[in-house]
C-alpha cells in the first residue's frame, strides 16, 4: 500500500512539474513576441520621423539657398547706390 502511494504521488508531482514548465515556457514565448512586436513598432515610428527630420532639414536649406540669394541682391543695390 505504501508503494502504491509513493508512486501515485511521484507520478502527480511530475506532471504538476510538467505542467508548470509548459506554462514557464508559454509566458517567454509570450513575452519574447510581446517584445518583437514593440520593437517593431518602434522602428516603424523612429523611421516615419527621421523622413520628417530629413524633410525639415531639406527645408531649411532650401530656405537658407534663398536667403542668401535675398542679401546677395540686396548687397548688389546697395552697391549700385555709391
């Protein structure tokens, strides 16, 4: 009778450690993709604003080009002037 009772309750101890492990295992898995996905959720973001970032500069300089044309002409009539 003892035996019998020692090994109903080894055979119900492993499983209840199998059973966990498979849940440890499915919370990682879980976690793992929960990470990809943000990870690529970030990428997709940190790109959309680094092709503003890269529009807004592009901007700037076009803007700088025409100002410098504005004071190269202004400084051309104030030449004319003398």
């Amino acid at each position: 009778m003892v035996v019998v009772m020692a090994m109903g309750l080894s055979f119900t101890s492993c499983r209840d450690t199998e059973r966990k492990a498979d849940d440890v295992e499915n919370v990682i898995d879980d976690t793992g993709d929960a990470i990809e996905n943000a990870a690529d959720d970030v990428a997709d973001e940190t790109e959309g604003a680094l092709e503003k970032a890269g529009k807004a500069i592009d901007n700037a300089a076009e803007e700088t080009k025409e100002a410098g044309k504005a004071i190269d002409s202004a400084v051309k009539e104030i030449g004319d002037d003398n």
